[in-house]
C-alpha cells in the first residue's frame, strides 16, 4: 500500500476526537428495513489479556494488521518488522515446538508452538530456529538433499517456555524485508486477531483515515451523477471528520465504496482497519468486523475490494455493500447486503465510520440523494466515432457516435434473434449504450445507423458458478483450451476472448486474452495452448506458457498432471520458448575472495527472465559435499548457512541451478579461509 503527501498532511492535522451524529432526518420511516440480516461470525471468548508475551520486546510497531486487504488475499496475523536480520525471537507462552517448515515462498521458515489449551502461535520469515530444532531440520533437508521441508513432532520432542528464545527474525520467503510475521490460532487453525491479545504491547493513539471515497452503480438501471461509472474522490477533512459536501446523485442501485488505513506509534506503514459501519440516515445498512476467519476465506478479498480499481490503480477501496458469490465471515449487519436503493427524493445522509482495535475512531460524512433529473438525449449523425465497448459489472457499455433521432443500437444474439437499445445517456460527443448479456444467448455484434461497419462483440462464454465450463473458442478449437471450475468465479461472469500477433522474438503462439486481469477469479482457471510457430527452435519442455502483465513483465503458472497451466488470474497469455539458463552471481562475497573472519553464511543471487528457477531443482556442494542451500523465489535469494566454520585455507562452493524449461547452469566459486 502506498501514502501520499496529502495523507501525510492529513494525518498530522488529524483530530483524535469523533463528533456525534446528526439525529436529524429526512427519510420517511418505511424506508427502514425492519428486519435487517443479522450475520453472526464465531468470534470466540474473549481474550485473556497478559496470556501472550510479545514474541519481540523492543520491536513493538507493526506493518501488517490481521485481516488487512492485500492484492489476492486477506492477511493474517501481525507484522512487526525489525530492520535487520537476527532478532531474537520470543515464544509467546508455554508449549511445544509441533511444526516447522522451510518453504520457497510464503512463510519461508516457520516454526509452530502449540500450547496446553490447543492455541498455537506461528512465527514466520524466520532467518533460523532455535538449536535443537535447526539441527533437526538441517538433517532431514541433507538427508533429502531438498531443501523445503515440512515437519511435525510430538509433545515431548522440543517443550518451550514463555520468553525462551525460538528463532531469530528474517526475511525468507515472501518477504521483502527482514520481520516477524506472528500469529495466534485457535484450535480449529483458525488465525485470530492477534492485536486483541497484545492492545497493551503496541501504543495506538493515531486514528484510521480516509484516503478515498467513491459510489459505484450496481445494474444497468443504475447511474452515479447520471452515468454508468464507478466515481471516486478524495475526501475532505475538516472539523475532526471527513466530509464530501456536493450532494451524491444517484438512481438505482448503487454501493459505497472506501478506502481507509491506519497506522500505530513508531512505524510508518499503512495498516488495515478493524471495523467500518455505515449509516444511511439512522440505520446501519453494513458493517464488517475482523476477527477469525479460515484460509479458504481469504480469497474473498478480491470480492470485498473493488477489483478492477486495485489493479488498474494499486487503490484499495472496499465496497461498503455485499455481492452475491462473497461469503466472508466478517460482515455483522447488512440491510439489502448494504446496496443503497432510494425510495423518495429526499435528501438522505451517509455516514461511514472505520475503527482500530484500539477503539480509535474516524467518520466520513456525505450526503445522498435520488436524481429526478430526465436525461436529455443528443443527437446526431451517427458518424465520426468507431463505435467500441467495455464490460463493467457484467454490462456491456457501448460507446458511439450521438444517433440520428430514432436510430437505435440493434444488436445480434448468438441465437440470431436481435434486439434494439436506445442510447442511455450521452455525454460530449459521445452516447453509451448498455446492453446486459444473459447466460443463455450473448451479443454478436451491434449496428446503428451511422456506424461504417458492425461492432463486433468478443463475449465467447458466460460461466455461472455450481457449473463446470469448457471452452474452445470457435475457430481457435485446436489452438487454445480453457476450463473453469463451478467455483472458478465469485458470480455470473462474461469472459471475452482475443487473440492477438505476438511481438515477443521467442514466442510459439498468439497472445490470446482470456477476459482481462480486472477479473478476479476465486479458483485457479485450467488453461492449454498449442504452439504454432518456432517449435522448430526448442526442445520439448523449453516451451513455457506465460502470462503477459500490463506491467510488461512475464509471470509463469504452475502446470497441472495434464500438460495444462493452472492459471490464477485472466489476462494475456502466450507461449514462448526458453533456451537461456538462470543467471546467479554471489552476494556478499566475490570469487576468490577471503571470508570476513566469523562468516556465518554466503548469499547469492539467482534469477531466470521466462521459466522461472525450479526451486526443488538447487543444489549447492561446499568441496564436493551437498549441503543446504536455501532458494526463495520471492526475491531470488539463495543462502547457504555454514554449520560450523569452515576450516582454513581454500575451499570451492558450487551451485547447481534448473529453470522450469529444463535449461541448467552450475557454476564454482572459490573462498578462503585465513588460518
């Protein structure tokens, strides 16, 4: 997450006080739901304050908050980031040591305490365990010759006490730069917030604070100030509040949405909020509270966040509403899942309230209203402007030329009925026209009059969640495979497909577009390509299917027992070929070099453009011997740890690398030892 100078600005005029609201109101009492849903997620007991000693004493500020929204998942647990490698790290109560893991990604080295009431605590990024533990580890990996590993071990094996030291604190693993990821779970493995159990630990004085406030049209009836656009401002902040003092026009559905942090005493970094309420005049129509979840749940985040915004945008805002498909188990009270629909034309209130676990709050206060305004169509030609379209919130928005009067849109179903759509709105020298596809029959293409040529639609599939769908595009049937899950999607979703020349010199296909990355999907998307072009340059296994970020770089999928790519996003995909190995270069110490007296590991720096390093695929030998070496593809850090020091004189590491293509590079490098 990324601050601003306005925000800084913000949060040091920031008031520490919340005013009450206004008990005015200007809406009629029918329009109050009555019987508003009522969720009820497991919170559990209570905490035991004091039960858990913080794990790092002198490093009590945080970078991470549980159930804070990240790009493709809710976190867990805290951050508490320490600046350097090799803090000791505290265990947080009595138990034993039941679980630890090495792993590539994620937690990299993690250790499990479970304690006598079935809680654990989970100590993660870890530079390396306590000594009885590592040396079990260290076996078990040589004994392997693999490096990631996952072990469990009984009661008896290693008992610990509170404040013993566990570990020391890292970076490995996901990780991009060196802290404690520490959390509490119950006995289900559920994390809990762990911030409950430490409110005494880390000072909080500094309330959460808006950054961005928006209202989003929810139907092809809905518009915000008369259009079918997501609108989005940044608040003003005066007199302790936040405020938007234009009047919201609305009709028809529409959502709140927000983006707000918080930050506590001593480090910088922006933190998820624990609680967000909103009121519409004097009832709460939603409102979530993070406290446990599972998970499985925490994919729900690219349902609770409004998507298409965080990747076009690197913006979190949330959505103050529920949509169908999203079950996660934060939301405590919903009134028609917190979407906004106006009765009256009255003038109605917003009021938006975020708190930390702290109890410090802050309010966004706005005002909303049902637009009677009639919109007023222009006309024109119909010439001058290629008619196009893009999806938003499955509808099809059509920009075009303004109409000669009584010219309407007539658009061709798959099942060769059509159906004409007058314009909904226009806007300059445009009109846009809203066409809502249906599950059964999807649009073609458009005509109007004026248009030199058809528009053609590329929506190949609608795929509906509890269904499994195949898809082979027509005409593309020998080239490009896709399948989705029954839980593929959050909801109904309208995927297009494009194919595309490649500019890449090394790529075997088209770049085909399976529906965009603003897509989000819930469960992995199978997808297969078959190579058309440049086979002839590579061998088999060289040829990788690839993702093609907007960004410019290239990501690699997981492939299945089929051949096929498990794909986590939509987006742009491509084969091409890979012929270069990794390239790895030492980190702090240079061939030939003699060691700093005391050296405890040697680091390098492995990397691979296309294919990626195959992390079950490093080997490392110091003087011919395998020994560990631990790779992280996070940050391509690959660290070998000595066991015991080196003797003097000259000694040879060597690196044995393969990318997922199958390309393999070893390499020597030469250090010494003084006497």
């Amino acid at each position: 997450m990324k601050t601003s100078a306005w925000t800084r600005v913000v949060l040091t005029a920031m008031a520490l006080t919340v005013a009450e609201p206004h008990t005015e109101s200007h809406s009629p009492a029918e329009y109050y739901d009555p019987n508003p849903i009522l969720y009820r997620p497991d919170h559990g007991p209570p905490p035991q304050s004091g039960k858990y000693l913080f794990p790092l004493p002198n490093h009590k500020g945080l970078s991470g908050t549980h159930g804070e929204p990240r790009h493709n998942h809710f976190h867990f647990g805290l951050d508490i980031p320490t600046g350097v490698w090799g803090v000791p790290v505290l265990a947080a109560a009595d138990g034993y040591v039941h679980r630890v893991r090495t792993w590539h990604d994620g937690y990299g080295r993690a250790l499990f305490i479970r304690h006598p009431d079935g809680f654990s605590t989970v100590y993660g990024h870890l530079e390396a365990y306590m000594p009885a533990v590592e040396k079990r580890m260290v076996a078990k990996q040589k004994a392997d010759r693999q490096f990631c590993q996952d072990l469990f071990f009984a009661p008896g094996e290693f008992p610990v006490k509170q404040g013993q030291i566990i570990g020391w604190a890292g970076s490995t693993g996901g990780s991009s730069g060196p802290h404690l990821h520490y959390e509490i779970r119950d006995p289900s493995e559920r994390p809990l917030n762990a911030l409950h159990y430490h409110k005494t630990d880390v000072v909080d004085f500094v309330p959460p604070f808006f950054t961005r406030i928006g209202l989003t049209p929810l139907d092809a009836q809905s518009r915000v100030f008369g259009k079918f656009e997501t609108w989005h401002a940044v608040p003003v902040f005066d007199g302790g509040q936040y405020h938007c003092y234009e009047i919201l026009e609305v009709k028809g559905r529409v959502g709140v949405l927000f983006a707000a942090f918080d930050r506590v005493y001593g480090t910088p970094n922006l933190l998820g909020v624990y609680k967000a309420t909103l009121w519409l005049d004097e009832q709460i129509v939603y409102a979530y509270q993070i406290e446990r979840f599972t998970f499985d749940d925490s994919r729900y985040v690219m349902h609770h966040l409004d998507y298409p915004t965080l990747v076009k945008e690197d913006v979190f805002l949330q959505k103050a509403f529920v949509e169908p498909g999203n079950r996660m188990p934060i939301y405590t009270r919903l009134v028609n899942n917190g979407k906004i629909e106006l009765k009256d034309t009255a003038v109605h209130r917003l009021r938006l309230v975020v708190e930390d676990v702290h109890g410090n709050q802050t309010v966004w206060n706005g005002r909303i209203k049902q637009s009677t305004t009639a919109e007023t169509i222009i006309y024109g030609t119909g010439e001058g402007v290629a008619p196009s379209y893009t999806l938003r919130r499955n509808v099809a928005v059509i920009r075009h030329a303004l109409p000669p009067p009584d010219a309407p849109v007539v658009v061709e179903y798959s099942d060769g009925s059509k159906k004409s759509f007058r314009p909904a709105y226009t806007e300059g020298p445009y009109a846009y026209t809203l066409v809502a596809p249906e599950t059964h029959k999807l649009p073609v293409r458009a005509q109007s009059a004026g248009w030199a040529e058809a528009m053609e639609f590329y929506i190949a599939a609608a795929v509906v969640p509890g269904r499994e769908t195949s898809f082979q595009p027509k005409g593309y049937e020998k080239h490009f495979r896709a399948h989705f899950s029954g839980t593929s999607f959050f909801d109904t979703t309208f995927v297009e497909f494009r194919s595309q020349t490649p500019v890449h010199p090394d790529a075997c296909s088209p770049i085909y577009s399976l529906g965009d990355a603003t897509i989000a999907l819930f469960r992995p998307v199978s997808v297969r390509l078959f190579p058309d072009r440049n086979v002839e340059r590579f061998q088999a296994g060289q040829i990788q299917l690839m993702e093609l970020r907007y960004d410019g770089t290239l990501n690699r999928f997981s492939t299945n027992t089929t051949g096929a790519t498990v794909a986590k996003r939509m987006g742009r995909f491509c084969l091409i070929g890979d012929r270069t190995p990794p390239t790895l270069s030492p980190q702090n110490f240079t061939d030939g070099a003699t060691l700093a007296p005391g050296a405890q590991k040697l680091t390098f720096v492995a990397k691979d453009d296309v294919a990626e390093v195959n992390p079950y695929a490093v080997h490392c030998y110091l003087d011919g011997a395998w020994v560990v070496g631990e790779y992280y593809d996070y940050t391509g850090l690959l660290i070998h740890r000595f066991e015991s020091p080196p003797p003097p004189g000259k000694h040879v590491f060597s690196v044995a690398l393969v990318d997922y293509a199958g390309n393999a590079v070893k390499k020597d490098f030469t250090f010494f030892v003084e006497k």
